[in-house]
C-alpha cells in the first residue's frame, strides 16, 4: 500500500477525481490545504478522511510556511504528494525533500504558459489547443519530467472558463490515472523523460 498526501488550495475536484477512483493500493492519507476555506477539505472530511489546513498568512516567510508543511506532510508518512490545485510556489528545501515523489497537476501544454492564467493566455495567442499536463515537481516551475499530458481544441468564440471546462474533464482523467501509475512502479524517469514500465518490463526485471 502506498501513502498518498493530496495538497489542494480551492474546490478540490481533482481531488476527488483521485478519491472517486479507488487506486488500488494507494490510501489517501490526508488532504491538506494553505487555504482553511478550501471547498475540497469538508468534501474529503465527510469520507473520513485526514484534513487539516495551514494558513500561509499566518507565517512570516515562504520558507516558514513550508517547513510547517514539511512537517505537516511527513507526519502522513506519504509515498506520494499530489499537488492538484495547490496554488503555492513552493521553495527549493520542499522541492528537493519531495524529489521524485511529487507530481503537480498544471493546467496548460507545458513547456507552453507556466504560471497563472494559463487559458486565457492560449486563447491571447491564438493557439488552436489547450491542455493539461501532469509533471514531476522540481526547483523550477511547472518545469518537471512530464507523466501525461491531454489536448482539447479552442474553438472560435472561446472565453477561459469555456476552455478551463473542456481541459477540467481530461484533468479528472488523467491525474488518477497517473497516480495509479505511480503506486504500481510504473513510471521512471529518465532525464526529463518519464518511460512508462509495464508490467511485463518490471517482471523481466525481476527475473534477470
Ligand atoms: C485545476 O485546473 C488545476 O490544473 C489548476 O488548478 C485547478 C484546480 O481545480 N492548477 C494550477 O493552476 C496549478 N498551477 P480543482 O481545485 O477543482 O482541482
């Protein structure tokens, strides 16, 4: 059984797009927020499970706030964090105390529109698609190897909510998916390379 840690900071559907699909040996040990006013922290506490919110106002530097959120993770024993919807840059002691064991949901083609209104941007620059990637989280933002990636089309008359709505739906399809990726060994990384393992790989290698 892997330990899964969901970090969100708003409404949490990815979040429960994760609870929702029953990963096999993955238990969703906690959900946890800098916002105490995220919608998703009473939808996961009506399951049973885990909440608890930091506040990053209430700290007095970046720094701070993520070591209380180290410690605050760790006390989970997590496998695995899952950053779905968790609006915070993070420091480099966090990104370096998670390496290879958190993955971000981010809601563009990366390496396109890293940051902050990411739709509306695509829509600005005339692009024909827009999409979400799911990455391993390092140092630099919104910049790690790259699990799963999804493309829906921009369409003519678009606004960023339109498109948001279109890329949500094939976010709540691929970030389970990729976590169940993960809990099963599934993913290496390989430079800034995910090779996807199957099965049959792992158990040849077990072999050999
Ligand atoms: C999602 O669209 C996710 O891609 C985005 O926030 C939304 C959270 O929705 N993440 C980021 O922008 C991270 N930089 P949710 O709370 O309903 O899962």
């Amino acid at each position: 059984m892997k330990n899964i840690v969901i970090l969100i900071s708003g409404r949490g559907s990815n979040m429960q797009s994760i609870v929702n699909a029953n990963i096999p040996n993955a238990n969703i040990v906690a959900v946890l927020s800098n916002n105490p006013d995220a919608a998703g922290l009473a939808w996961a506490t009506e399951r049973g499970i885990a909440t608890a919110a930091l506040n990053h106002k209430d700290f007095a530097s970046r720094e701070a706030f993520d070591q209380a959120m180290m410690l605050l993770i760790d006390a989970y024993e997590p496998d695995l964090v899952v950053l779905a919807g968790f609006m915070r840059i993070l420091t480099p002691a966090f990104c370096q105390h998670y390496a290879e064991r958190c993955i971000n949901i981010h809601p563009s083609l990366l390496p396109s529109f890293t940051g902050l209104h990411t739709h509306q941007r695509a829509i600005d620059e005339g692009c024909r698609v827009a999409g979400c990637t799911i990455h391993f989280v390092t140092e630099v933002l919104d910049n790690g190897a790259i699990i799963a990636q999804g493309v829906v089309p921009i369409l003519d008359n678009d606004t960023a909510d339109d498109v948001a709505a279109r890329v949500l739906a094939v976010e709540h399809q691929l970030l389970p998916q990729a976590v169940a990726d993960f809990v099963s060994g599934s993913l290496k990384i390989v430079g800034k390379r995910v090779i996807k393992r199957h099965q049959a790989d792992s158990s040849a290698q077990m072999l050999a």
